[in-house]
C-alpha cells in the first residue's frame, strides 16, 4: 500500500508541475508539485526500508501439544 501512496503522490506532482498551466494567484503550482513528488518518492523509499527489515527479522512460531500454532 506504502508504494502505491507513493507512486500516487508522484503522478500527482508531476501533473501539478508538467501538466498544468494555468495560475492560480494565492498557490504556486509548480512548487506544490515537487513538494507532492518528493514527498511520493520519499515514502516509496520508506517503505522498501521497512520491507527490507522486516524480512530480515527471523519469524518463530510455537506449536502446542495439538499441532495448532500459538
């Protein structure tokens, strides 16, 4: 889910900055849009660390006396 919201937020900045035109007067688009980018590839980023370090953690699991896993 963490690299979809990121790969979102790309596409949406690079649309505010690449694709729009238009000015609005109180907001700078263009600004916005490399906020939205940055933003995107920093949880992209993020989220690959955290799955790289949660595979590393080594996984247990207990088994009772019925074969069932605790």
């Amino acid at each position: 889910m963490g690299i979809g919201l990121g790969i979102f937020l790309i596409v949406i900045g690079a649309v505010l900055k690449f694709g729009i035109t238009a000015d609005v007067a109180a907001l700078d688009l263009d600004a916005i849009g490399v906020i939205f980018m940055v933003a995107g590839a920093a949880v992209v980023i993020l989220t690959i660390f955290m799955m790289i370090l949660r595979r590393e953690q080594p996984h247990h699991e207990r088994v009772d006396s019925d074969g069932d896993v605790v």
